[in-house]
C-alpha cells in the first residue's frame, strides 16, 4: 500500500496517466490532431513553457503547437520513455524539424534541429491540468545558426 492505494490499483491508474499523457505527444504534437487537446487536456490547463512562458487554457497550447509546426513543417516528435508516480508523469521525448518557416518572428533558415525534450505532467481527474515543458534551448539557438556555438 502507497498513499493509501494498493499498489496494483495505484499502478493501473499511473499506466492510464501515462497513455494520457502519450497522447498529447503522440497525436497532438506530432499529428496535429488539435481535438485530442480536448479530450486530454482540463479546460482550466496551465503550461509552463520554455522562455518563462505561461499559457493558460487549451486553446493557449494549440496556438504553440501550431507556431511549432508552421515553423518546422513536418515536425516529428519521438517519445523516448515515461514514468509516472501518483498524479505526475515524466515523459522524455525528441523533437526534429527543418526550420523552414517563421518561427518566433525568426524567418526561415532551411537549418535542421534535433532537440532532446523533457514534460512533467500533473493529472487531475484523468486529465493534464498542468503541465512543464523544457528543451535543449541553447542548442535549438545554435543548430539555427542564431548564436554562436560555444566551445567548452
């Protein structure tokens, strides 16, 4: 027993916050599909994303996985593994695009970028009510020749 659950039940209500949580990355941030938004997402959704960037609200998240993929058209994002505890999951992934759209009021430099990614979920009544993206920034910066890669 675990928080007052017993572990096969706490476990099969994690493995369910983790198929949640894949399908934001594998439906709505790889194929687009903005509905699943809907259905994965609480209406009162806040995501922290990189850039010190609050978004409050699905339709929030829609317009920045939009602005990704019109930045990087065909944009693929390759989930890696997860873990998952209580109502949090851990959920490591790769993001890969060519940069050949405006991005962040950044014009098209046709670079390629490969970034590793890393999102912390918190679930609430079998949804994402917050969530916590991070990426290798510095090094999305330098793969599209906007800052100069440090030596070190």
């Amino acid at each position: 027993m675990i928080d007052g659950k017993v572990v096969s039940d706490w476990s099969s209500e994690t493995d369910g916050h983790k198929t949640t949580t894949l399908r934001c990355f594998a439906e709505l941030w790889d194929q687009q599909k903005m509905d699943v938004a809907d259905q994965i997402f609480s209406a009162g959704l806040v995501c922290h994303a990189p850039g010190d960037r609050d978004m409050h609200g699905r339709d929030a998240l829609k317009a920045l996985v939009r602005s990704y993929h019109a930045g990087f058209p065909g944009l693929k994002i390759s989930v890696l593994g997860q873990l998952s505890e209580g109502d949090r999951v851990v959920t490591e992934f790769t993001m890969a695009g060519t940069h050949s759209g405006k991005w962040m009021g950044v014009p098209a430099t046709g670079r390629d970028m490969q970034l590793g990614c890393v999102a912390f979920s918190r679930i609430s009544d079998g949804v994402i009510a917050e969530q916590w993206y991070e990426w290798e920034r510095r090094k999305l910066l330098e793969q599209l020749a906007l800052v100069p890669i440090l030596r070190g």
